[in-house]
C-alpha cells in the first residue's frame, strides 16, 4: 500500500468505528477489552489522540509516568476517558481526511493502530468487524519490521513461520503457523485471544510460548 492508500484505510477505519461507537450501550461501553485493564472506553478515548499532542505536553506525560511508555499511553486514555462517551465519535469523525500524526510515527502506526483496537473493542463485546485482508497485511509487516517495543514480534515468534491463509503474507522461518491475516496481526501484537484460531504444525507450540508468563516480560 502507498501511504495514500493508507491514510485511506485509516479513514475508512475511524468512520466505521464512529458509527460503531454511536451504537453502543452503558453496559458496552464499561465492559472489559482485549488490553489488559482496558474497557472499552478507555480504548476509544485512547483511539481520540492518535493525532498526538506536542511535544511538550508528551513530555510532561512521560515525565509524569517516570519514563515508563506503556503508563504513559494508558494514563492519557485514562485522562480522555473522563469525557463523555458521547463525544468519541464526533472526534474521530472530525480525523477523517486528516494526515495529523504524532510526532516521529509513519502513516503505518496510526493504521495498526486503528485496525487492533478495533478488534479490542469488538471481540469482547460480541461484535463482528471484518479487518480488510490488504491493510491488515501492511499493518502486519509494520508490526514484524519494529523489532523492539512494543511487540517484540521477532523475538517472541522467532523459530516460526507466520502464513496467512487469507491473503500472500509471510514472515519468520521456523515451524509453519497459518491463520487469517487478521488473526496473524493480533497475535503479533500480543493480544492472546487470537491464538486459538491458528492452525498448522507449529501452532501448539507457538500458543505454549505466547501463553507463558515469560512472553509478557
């Protein structure tokens, strides 16, 4: 995907959240996410500042979460998520067509971003929402290529060969691991509800690792 082609799929991704969002009920809206001490509104408010602050005011939130990134993102959420819910949807609304991303990101974070929490959201609440098998591929790449935080992906699928059933994506070299393309971006990016739904020789092993207490150190 050329980052045109991306920025339309992020587009097209915080409009149909938008609608999503309009949907949901009280009782969705506190309901618990794929992300750990999450809920769902927590995830939308985070979904809001995907356009980032300034440099200052990351600063401050950083210093604020001594230095640590993971407390910083969901201290922010946390922040946002005192608004009411019934503003989220209008904010990533008013995003479509922007190309506002926080500092130092390519357009391919804010696509991976947009593309998990969706899942995050709707997964726990019973919700189907396809994931697009071409931008999911793009955000995939993105996550395998970021060697380091936040997924550690390489490290943590080293020995395996990752395969879309789907779509002609593959990374690693190891014991063979098949699921769809949106299967494949969850479990890259650690969320372990993805993990029963892939198949193939090494898929036992893979789900051993990842459920381990050592894979989320």
């Amino acid at each position: 995907m050329n980052r045109d082609e991306v920025w339309q799929a992020i587009d097209h991704e915080r409009s149909t959240l938008a609608d999503l969002f309009d949907d949901l009920s009280e009782k969705e809206w506190a309901t618990a996410s794929l992300c750990d001490g999450w809920s769902v509104r927590d995830v939308a408010a985070h979904l809001t500042l995907a356009h980032g602050g300034s440099i200052p005011k990351m600063a401050y939130w950083l210093l604020r979460a001594r230095g640590n990134m993971n407390r910083m993102i969901h201290e922010t959420a946390l922040d946002q998520a005192r608004l009411p819910v019934e503003r989220y949807s209008a904010m990533l609304r008013a995003m479509v067509g922007s190309r506002k991303k926080a500092p130092g990101l390519t357009p391919f974070e804010p696509l991976l971003d947009v593309l998990v929490h969706g899942q995050d959201i709707t997964i726990p609440l019973g919700r189907d929402r396809p994931m697009p098998p071409r931008a999911a591929a793009a955000a995939a790449t993105r996550a395998w290529e970021r060697t380091g935080w936040p997924f550690w992906a390489q490290r943590k699928m080293s020995g395996f060969e990752l395969v879309a059933a789907d779509y002609p994506w593959s990374m690693g070299q190891g014991r063979r691991v098949e699921g769809s393309i949106g299967t494949i971006l969850l479990v890259l990016t650690g969320r372990t509800a993805a993990l029963p739904h892939l198949s193939g020789p090494g898929a036992d092993g893979l789900r051993a690792r990842l459920s381990s207490p050592a894979a989320h150190r």
